[in-house]
C-alpha cells in the first residue's frame, strides 16, 4: 500500500464516506491546463483541498479549506553539491554558507528544499521553472514568500512553516495567511501502509 492509499482512508474518515468511494485524481496544471497539476479528490464532490507527499518510511498528506496547499517531507540523507547552486536564490546560498560544513549544513539544505517544494505543490506547479526565484526564507519559522516573476506571486503571500521529524525525517508545509489554524496529527499504519503525518489547515 502506499501513502495515496492511506491518504485516502483518512480523508474518508474525514468526509463520512467508505474510503472506496473518495476518488483521488489531478487537477488541471495552472501552467498549461494539462491534468497533470496537484491531487484533488474528485468524488466525492468537496471544497477540500489536498497535497500529498511520501519519502523512505513516511507520507503526509495536507487538507485544507482555503485555496490551496502544499506539503513535502524528505528522509534527511547527503544532499548532491551542486543542487543549492542550480535551485537556491542568494538569501537561501547566504543561509547555508553561514552554517558550518557538516550535518547542520546537510539538514539545512534540505529545509530549503522541502520548502520550495511544499510551495510549488501548493501553487501547483512543477519544479521546471528558475527555482532561483523562489525565495522561502530559510531563517524564519514561518515566512512571507516573494518570488518576483513566478506564479507564486500573488495578490495574498504564502506561509512556510518546516517542522523536524526526529532524526530520519525533515517536512514543510505552504499554505496561505487566511486558512485557519495548523494542526498535526499522526496516524499509525495498519499492516503495509506507511505512516502518515497529515496537516489541517481550516
């Protein structure tokens, strides 16, 4: 089984439906049009909003009321060299170089990356875009996101927020201002699901 399958027993719990009616699909991409955006449960018919994720030994899965959000979790591991340079903006670069070499700059690395990646799921883009342009503000817990000339700039801002899972895992969540409080629950796996850490957002 996989985190999809347990995403969708948990949202059936949450919209009173047997988890084989809840039907996950893809919204259309805001790019092209193509149904090859973020996941969206097509049936039952729900003003719901969702992102899911899954890496080595855990899934999240996101659900919000508000217009859209975004989640990532990654299992911390050596991060290739060459990615800040190819995806980081210059405040993101600065960040990471004032840490010292070492397990700190690694887990640092990947606060940047599962940022800019529960930001592009939110917005629901891809990652085939100047992610240089993208800027999560790695220093703050909660941050106001400006990207001038990406399709995450908008009318309203987006909040990050990162959230350490142990020594194994690292997690971020993108959502706007005015969805409403986060909260976090764990949900234990019956027998081959992976554990899921799902966010409420509204």
């Amino acid at each position: 089984m996989t985190s999809r399958a347990a995403a969708r027993r948990i949202l059936a719990a949450r919209l009173g439906e047997p988890p084989e009616s809840v039907v996950i699909g893809q919204a259309p991409c805001p790019d092209c049009a193509e149904r090859h955006g973020p996941p969206k449960i097509l049936q039952p018919r729900t003003p719901l909003h969702i992102s899911i994720s899954h890496t080595r030994g855990l899934g999240c899965l996101g659900v919000s009321t508000g217009d859209g959000v975004g989640v990532d979790v990654e299992y911390l591991r050596p991060v290739d060299p060459a990615v800040p340079g190819t995806a980081f903006s210059q405040t993101e670069l600065d960040y990471l170089r004032a840490l010292p070499p070492g397990t700190d700059r690694q887990t640092a690395v990947q606060k940047c990356w599962t940022r800019k990646e529960a930001l592009l799921k939110a917005v629901g883009i891809g990652v085939s875009r100047d992610l240089k342009r993208i800027e999560t503000n790695p220093r703050s817990d909660i941050a106001v996101v400006t990207g001038p000339g990406t399709a995450v700039r908008g009318p309203r801002p987006w909040l990050l927020c990162s959230l350490p899972l142990g020594s194994a895992h690292l997690a971020a969540v993108a959502r706007r201002p005015d969805s409403g409080p986060l909260t976090i629950h764990r949900f234990a796996p019956p027998t081959g699901d992976l554990p899921v850490l799902a966010w409420g957002c509204g």
